[in-house]
C-alpha cells in the first residue's frame, strides 16, 4: 500500500490477541546473552582464510608500489590484495551504489588500501604491519584540515524576514556560538564480514544496518549482479550508523574469496574501526534568538558549519528541527560544509538533532535567563501553529504534553534559574531542561507472513534487527493481527533471500517494516475472512481461533497461507509536518574546585506514535539519554591538527558513559498515535533520547556553577574556564 | 602482535636470567603488554611468563609495616584488610583505576611498569621517542591533552597513568627489586620512575635481568589519607589530575603533609618542598596558595594540557582543604 492520507483507522486497535505494546523480553535475548548469537565473524567456516586491512600513514596522496613479495614470503601469508574495485570509504546510508573506490588514492590519514590474506589471523595481523609501500604524499601545508579556515560550500538556505531587524527590535536576545565535537559510534561489535564464493553466487556474513541497500552497493562495488549475492546479518552488535552502508571490510573479503576461491574473514580492529568507518562532524554553530516582551519568539536564526571529504554528499544536517520546532517569523538557517581531509563524516545515531538541537537548546535556556521567562514556559509559547515558513499543519505532535508531564514528573521548579542556589559540600547542585524533537522518517518496505499449518506465523524480510528489539516487536504486530501467542510467530530477518525491508536507520524501521508486515497481515485476515464467510471487521482471531471456536489452521486447508506486504510512503509526506517530541529534566553535581559535572538524575518524557512494545521502547530512550550524557560531559573525537588522523581511537580513550556515569533514568512514554506517521500509526523511538537531552545537562551546570559553557562536551577543563569567580 | 617465544620458569633466578636477554620481556597481568604487543608498540622475541613465581603474597613486615608480593593483584591489594585500615590511600587509588575486570588481573609489579598511554606511543605510524627513539615527539605540538606539566623534555611529554604508584609515592614505599645472582636492591618508589631527559625509552630504573618481586609500604602513619582523582568520567579513565595525601595535624597545625601527584609528569609526582613548607602551618587558603605555586613554578603547558596547572593547583587546595577541615 501507498500511504497517501492519515490512516485515522487502524486495524490494530481492534484486535483481541492483546500483545501489542506489551513489555515482551526480546526474544534473541536469551540467545545473546549466552553467547549462541552468531555475530558477522562468528560463523564457522571450514578452511576460512583471514585478511586484514592495511591502512595509509599520511593524509593524502597517492600509493605508487606496494612490494607484495616480501609479505607473501612470511609464514602462511597467502595474497596481497590491492584491487582497485576495494573501497577507500565506507558508503553513506541508503547510498545504493558504492563508495569511493580506487583506495591507491589516498584522501584522509588511516584510509585502508590493501588487504593482507593468511592462514591465521596472527600471521595477516603481522604481515599487514610488515607490508612495505612506498608513496607520493601532498605536503600537509597543502592540505585543508582545519574546517574554519577551509574552502566551504552551502548545503542548506531557508530565509524569511529580517532576522538582523528582529534582533535590533527584540526585548530580549540571544547571539551565541555554540561547538559540537565530532563523535564515534563506538558499537561494540566490530566491522566483520566473513565472505564464500561458490563460483556463481557470493554469499557474505556481515554486520549491516541496511541489507536492501547493501546488496546493490557491494554488487555495484564488484560489478557483479545482485542476482549472485546473499548478504546475512542476523545479529548486529550495535550499528548506530556506521553500518548503514558497506564499509571496506565486507568489499574487501569478497574481493578475496572470489580472487582466492577460499572463505575470507576480515575483522576490522578497533582502532581500524575508530579510524576509517564514519565520524559524526564536529560543528559550530551561531544561534540567534530573539523575542518580543512576552517571550514569543520574533526572529530564529540558526546557522552551522560541519565538515566532510570533498565528494561526499552527507552533510551533518543540523538544523533539520530548526526548521519547524519553534516560531520566528525572521529566519535564517544556513548549513555550510568545510571540505577537508579527515575521514568520512557521515551518520551517528541521529545526525542533525544529535548535535543541532543541544545547542538550540541551551541558546533557548540563555534566552529563558535573559528574558526572565521559566524555560518550560519559553518552550510552551514558541510551539507554532504550522510550519514557521511553509504552513504546513503538523502531525500528531506531543511535545507541550512531554514538556508538563516531564517537568511534573521530575519536580521542576518553575522560574528564572539562580545559579549556586545549592551547594552539598564542594558540590553544587542544579537542574535544566531541554526539548526534544527528531523528525519522523520512513521508507519503503517489504515483509512476508506466512500462516502455516501447525498454527505458527512466520515473518520474513531481509530487515535488521540492531539489537533496538526489531525480531520482537515485529512478531507481536503479526501476532496481534492474526490472533496468536507471540511465542508462535517466528520472526527472521538479516537474510537478502528475504523479501527486502527497509533497513535500520534513521528510527524508521519500526514503522516501515512494521507496516510492511500490518499490510501483509491484512491480506492475510482478508483470506481468512473469505474462507470463514465473516466480513474483515467480524474477523475477531485470539488464540490461534476464531470468535465460534473454529480454528485459524482448519481454514489454512493443510496448507501455508502467505501474504507479501509491501509499504510505500506516498504522498502524506507533503501533507505534514510529522516528528518525534519530547523532552528533559536533568539534576546534575558540579564540583566547584575541580569542574567535575556529575548527572545525579535525568528524566525524559517522549511522544513518538504507538507504543509497540513498552520495554524495547524504554530501553531505546534509556539508551538515547545515555548518549546525551556522553555528548554533554565526555564524548570527543580528537584529530592532530597537522595530518588529521585520529588520536583517540578506541574505547579507553573515547570516552563514552561508563555505569557510574549514567544514574536511573526515568522515561516517561506519552500515550500517542499518529494517523499521518504511519498505517500502524508509530513513529521512531532510536534517536529520540539524544536529540537535546544534551542541552538540559549543560543548562543543568549552569543553574548549578554559574558555568555558560559554549562548547561540547563540558569536560573539567571547559566547566572551570566558564565558571565564574566565586 | 610478531611471533615470539614464549617461557614459564619455575624459579626468580631462571626468570631472571631469562629476562637479561635483548627482545625478553616479562609477562605478569597482561593487560597492558598483551595490547601493546598487538599493536606491534611492543615487539619481544620471547616472552618471560613469571606468573608461576610465587610472588602474590602479602604480609606484615617486622617493623608493622606491610609488604606487597608482585604477583599480587590490585584486587587483593586493594581489598587487604590491612591495605583498608593502616594504607587507605593506597586502597583508594588502586580502585580509582582501570576495571574491576583489570584490577583482577592487574599486578603490583605490572602496575608500576605499565606504559603511558600518549596517543602518538600508541600509533606506530606516528613518530615517538619513547618507542622509537631519535623518531621526534608527536605529541609536543600535537594533541597533548593528556600529557605532562612538570618535569617534560623537548623529546617526551609523556605521563605516568597509573593511580597505584602515586600513592605509593605518598606512602613513601620501596620497590624490592631481584636480579641475576644475588644483585637484589631496593629503590624507593619515588625513584623508581624516570624523568624522560633525552633517553625517554626508559620508563624506569630496572636493568635487563632485574625483576620487581615486591613493594614495601612503611609502617603506617597518623593522618588523613585522601586520594582525589579529577577525571572526564567517573570510572575506567586515566587522570587529568591526581593527588595522593597523607596529612596530619596536631593542635591546628599540619603536622604531616606527604603528597604525589598523577598526570602530570612521567613519573608519580613527588615534591620534598611541599612537605618542608606545609608542616608546621595553620592551614590556610593562603598556605595551599603557597604550596601550590611551590609544586608548579616550573609548570609548562603544551597548549591542550594548559588546563593541567590551574587544575592542579585547585586539586591540591581542595585536597588539603578536605584533610584538614578547612573551608575554602
């Protein structure tokens, strides 16, 4: 189906089975905490060989010879691969063709440009390392690396109104630049492929996000057919973003396999992983905020410089709730993209609002001290009644609901902050808040349900599942559509066989093929209603039976009974404005000798469409608020300024929240359903927790030390500097 | 990682004369070596395993104070009875560091000898004078954020990690030290560790051949023990700065004021002066003011880590403001 109108009507509502948005377990669950998961380098392979990457030591250049013979001459090393069809960058999500190849090429510090193959893992390791190129390296004076001084090109204009009048005639304003530090996605599990040619068709185990775009950008890579490649991803031990596209690993075993017709596994080390898959861009960013009297906002502007390697389309998109969160008929928002040589900048766990809206969230909180208006309040008279420039209405949107139901929940005292109000010892103790928002994405999708026999469902796509809960809720949808215990719908995903799905990515997996699945349940009950002689509406299926008694496999005539669902998103994209909402409470310690910021406690409150199953959900806004704490307090990539590699790359020294970080989080999941959203009428869930929670942390040091600090993450160092003398 | 050989003597003498040859490294804990060893910043020929040595007791000494086999992990160190009551700096500082997964394999000797964690040490494709000599310091003009202030070289700016030795330091302890025969010798932890001059590959003073068997902590003293680590998270990060602190006081005086420092040089951070100048004061902003211009006169900041020296200096004060009930 083609969602061209709100679905106001959802059959899901009328079900009886009564496990949709239950708090169900995840169903690999037990599987992965056991360790009987198989992740992508985890298959046994009978006579596997293992490569590993071989990366550049200088930022840009051009690989003129590599001496193969003194590396095939060590113990069990097998081939030297240095193909041109390797890959030299990771693809973009959903880029559906391949990356930049040709890796002799050479375009940022730690580029993979070869593949060592070996019997052992040990003896690639080694050889790799011992693998002598020679090359022709651009002076570093020539190379732009600092974005600030870079070659820039405009990504994003939107301008109405005079935003520079609006800020002369304000009562109260805000003109403040606000950084953001580039930021890994440090999953746990690393980048693998373990790749099998059987001479026709080439089958690869890798850890994917996005299975219906990987195929063709690793056939377009290999200019083979997508007809002759499998790709299974069953289990991915954490994607957020780096690994929508195909990265060098899963290229460059196929390559191998093929050329060696021997199994290849290519592991990427951490360091590998930190250094060539994707970054997050850093960002600065000038805000511009202004308002009448009351505190309604008369001028927003909102501009952001990111940074990519030339050639790349992905631009970090900053302002992509700017565009609507907030009034302010005087706009600006500008995004400008700095072309320099470090590695490929693309997605992290929601690019844009990741970064865009912590920093719009502490100008509103700068804006809230100025104007002497609560915060909370701030927000609630900026909610616009249609889009700020197009007028277009909005969708379901939840967020004054997230804003009161937050504030009560966690206690918030109304009214302009007073910094150093409390102090415990050498702590002082403050709250703040932020908003949320994200906008909504969706995509095509494809699923097959099949009714079998012995009174089991089962669920196919090629759909992943990153461990958000995918297998999960997608069982409990069929489940609650054609009437049967969770426990008997088997779900399989990752495997291209699969009818394709839309991937994990950009929080729309949930809705999409959740949809895809809704829509081939509904063919299905359509044919059970046939055979039973009730009308679709009468159809009331639980327990595997039907209202009389009759049950659902004497219909199935001894046979299965198979419906492909297949969502596209049509038109209604047009019609509205549809986005996640919500919003954060934070209460954090700040050590007044030392700058130390700790979260002592942290509540969210988040509207994002139905609720298809309230544990999975929690735990993705648990996780997305864990990110915040990261973004706010430690995470940072670090680049030399001279040849730009990377310095921090592994989980030592990129800081990402440890337990002791992370204090209870209270999420609070306001009861939502959006027509416009979705024909299951959710939305996504993946992203929402770290799209200003950042922000209320930072506003939190401030009401508790005074500390305006500008920059993330508020590390000791930035805390002190900003703290005012006592 | 390169092929290496690899050996498990039975004795301190085999291993000590095993470890006296070029390429041999010993092998405790793990938990540093074996990733450095990966990452080919190590590269031995052959591997001395001395965890079958028994050197993982811990015991009272004749004069009340305490010795710390090897091989004992920082878990059972950190967790001794005694450790807890009469050494609680040392409790304190062993559980500010690394993991609890870590602490249980971590050992007193591999503790002392582990290695800086410099980003530019860590990358062979970068240069580095303490892993490649004569091949420049990456990090002097490079990101440097987690690297020294107090006694650097134009070749290392390289710190210290670890948290165990700089209360160590602060307790005045001595590194037992055997070599090949019967050439043992003791060294006091506070010389344990190197400046890095202009041979910065040295981390220490062992020679080949010589193996740690051992740190004795003196018998335990009078006074408040604190150890204040000041991190960007709050576990499993090294120290931007940190202070080890043994402070006495007798009628309104400080009457003891031992202290060391991590994160800010190459070595866990001892300054006799600090000492000389504390005992004997009402404590004092004033006074903490004084001392810590005394432990940074000579302080240089390599741009990233500027923030080190005022850092430092608000460390000590709260420190000395928390051991001696003063209220700054």
């Amino acid at each position: 189906m083609e969602q061209d109108k709100p679905a106001r009507d959802c059959d899901l509502d009328g079900m009886k089975q009564g496990v949709l948005g239950k708090p169900l377990s995840r169903s690999e669950g037990l599987a992965k905490v056991t360790g009987t998961a198989p992740y992508a380098a985890e298959y046994h392979v009978d006579n596997c060989l293992e490569g590993v990457l071989v990366t550049a030591p200088f930022t840009r250049g051009t690989i003129t010879g590599i001496d193969k013979d003194a590396c095939l001459a060590m113990d069990g090393v097998v081939a030297v691969i240095d193909d041109s069809r390797m890959t030299a960058r990771p693809a973009q999500g959903t880029a559906d063709e391949a990356p930049v190849q040709q890796p002799q090429q050479v375009c940022y510090w730690g580029q993979p440009i070869a593949l060592v193959v070996a019997e052992t893992f040990e003896q690639a390791r080694d050889a790799a390392k011992h693998l002598k190129i020679t090359f022709e390296a651009d002076e570093l004076d020539e190379i732009p690396l600092d974005p600030q001084e870079a070659e820039t090109e405009n990504n994003q204009s939107t301008r109405q109104g005079d935003l520079a009048q609006a800020m002369n005639d304000a009562s109260h304003s805000v003109d403040g630049r606000i950084t953001t530090a580039g930021h890994a996605s440090a999953a746990m599990e690393p980048h693998a492929a373990i790749a099998q040619w059987d001479g026709s068709t080439l089958t690869v185990h890798a850890s994917l996000q996005m299975l219906n775009y990987n195929i063709s950008e690793l056939a377009d890579s290999l200019d083979m057919e997508e007809e002759n490649i499998r790709l299974v991803s069953r289990y991915v031990g954490g994607g957020f973003g780096s690994k929508l596209g195909i990265s060098e690993e899963t290229v460059a075993a196929s390559i191998a396999a093929i050329a060696l017709e021997r199994p290849v596994r290519v592991v990427m080390s951490r360091q590998q992983v930190f250094q060539c898959i994707m970054r997050r861009s850093e960002t600065t960013q000038r805000l511009r905020l202004a308002t009448d009297d009351k505190g309604d906002l008369t001028g927003f502007g909102h501009q952001a410089l990111v940074s990519n390697l030339p050639g790349e389309e992905f631009a970090e998109p900053v302002l992509q709730s700017s565009d609507f969160l907030y009034a302010g008929e005087n706009r600006v928002l500008e995004l400008d993209v700095a072309r320099i040589h470090q590695m490929t900048a693309g997605s992290v766990r929601a690019p844009g609002e990741a970064v865009g809206m912590p920093a719009l969230e502490v100008a509103m909180d700068m804006l809230a001290q100025e104007s002497g208006v609560d915060p909370v309040e701030l927000r609630l008279r900026n909610i616009p009644e249609s889009h700020p420039v197009e007028g277009t209405p909005y969708s379901s949107r939840k967020l004054a609901e997230c804003l009161k139901q937050g504030a009560e929940a966690f206690g918030w005292e109304a009214g302009p902050r007073k910094p150093r109000h409390t102090r415990d010892g050498e702590w002082w103790i403050g709250t703040g808040m932020a908003s949320a928002a994200r906008v909504h994405n969706i995509s095509e999708a494809k699923a097959r349900v099949t009714l079998k026999p012995d009174g089991t469902a089962m669920v196919e796509t090629d759909m992943t599942d990153i461990g958000t809960g995918t297998y999960t809720i997608l069982g409990q949808i069929a489940a609650e559509m054609l009437g049967l215990p969770r426990e008997k719908v088997l779900v399989e995903l990752g495997d291209t066989q699969f009818p394709r799905g839309s991937g994990s990515g950009g929080s729309w997996g949930a809705s999409s093929v959740g949809s895809a699945v809704y829509v081939a349940c509904t063919g299905l009950r359509k044919t059970l209603g046939e055979r039973a002689g009730v009308s679709e509406d009468e159809l009331r299926l639980k327990d595997g039976k039907l209202a009389d008694g009759t049950s659902v496999t004497d219909l199935l005539n001894g046979g299965d009974l198979s419906e492909e669902g297949h969502y596209e998103p049509g038109d209604i994209d047009d019609d509205f404005v549809a986005a996640g909402y919500g919003a954060y409470f934070a209460q954090v310690r700040v050590n007044r000798f030392t700058g130390e910021t700790r979260v002592e406690r942290m509540t969210g409150a988040f509207g994002f469409g139905r609720v298809l199953n309230e544990k999975t959900a929690r735990s993705q806004c648990q996780g997305g608020m864990v990110w915040s704490i990261g973004a706010a307090l430690t995470e940072a990539l670090h680049f030399d300024p001279r040849d730009g590699h990377l310095v921090n790359c592994d989980l030592a020294e990129y800081h990402v929240p440890v337990n002791r970080d992370v204090p209870d989080l209270e999420v609070i999941m306001v009861e939502e359903r959006d027509p416009a959203a979705s024909p299951i009428q959710a939305k996504g869930i993946g992203e929402l927790g770290m799209c200003g929670g950042a922000a209320a942390i930072a506003n939190a040091i401030f009401d508790a030390s005074g500390a305006r600090v500008m920059d993330f993450p508020m590390t000791p160092d930035r805390v002190l500097a900003a703290m005012p003398a006592s | 990682m390169r092929p290496f050989q690899y050996a498990r003597p039975e004795s301190l003498e085999q291993a000590s004369q095993l470890t006296g040859n070029a390429d041999t490294m010993a092998l405790a804990g793990g938990t540093n070596l074996i990733d450095l060893m990966k990452l080919q910043v190590e590269t031995p020929q052959e591997l001395i395993d001395i965890n079958r040595l028994t050197m993982g007791e811990i015991a009272d000494t004749d004069d009340g104070g305490l010795r710390i086999g090897a091989l004992a992990t920082n878990t059972a160190t950190a967790a001794h009875d005694r450790v807890r009551q009469d050494y609680e700096v040392l409790a304190r500082a062993i559980l500010a560091g690394a993991t609890q997964q870590l602490r249980n394999k971590a050992t007193t000797g591999g503790n002392l000898c582990q290695r800086t964690r410099c980003y530019y040490f860590t990358n062979i494709d970068q240069p580095c004078n303490k892993r490649d000599p004569g091949s420049g310091c990456g990090a002097i003009e490079g990101i440097a954020r987690l690297h020294g202030v107090l006694g650097t070289s134009p070749h290392c700016i390289a710190t210290y990690p670890g948290d165990m030795a700089v209360a160590m330091a602060a307790l005045d302890a001595t590194v037992e030290i055997a070599g090949t025969g019967d050439r043992a010798r003791s060294v006091p932890v506070r010389d344990f560790h190197r400046l890095p001059g202009d041979t910065p590959e040295k981390d220490n003073v062992l020679e080949p051949g010589e193996i740690i068997t051992g740190v004795i902590l003196p018998a335990p003293v009078s006074g408040r023990q604190i150890y204040r680590k000041v991190r960007e998270r709050s576990s499993y990060a090294f120290a931007l700065v940190s202070v080890a602190a043994i402070v006495d006081m007798d009628e309104g005086r400080i009457a003891r004021a031992d202290l060391a420092f991590g994160g800010l040089a190459h070595k866990p951070w001892h300054d006799p002066r600090l000492s000389e100048l504390l005992v004997g004061e009402e404590p004092s902003a004033a006074v903490f003011d004084r001392a810590a211009d005394l432990l940074l006169e000579d302080a240089q900041g390599y741009g990233e880590n500027d923030f080190k020296i005022p850092l430092a200096r608000r460390a000590l004060a709260a420190t000395l403001a928390d051991a001696t009930g003063v209220e700054l």
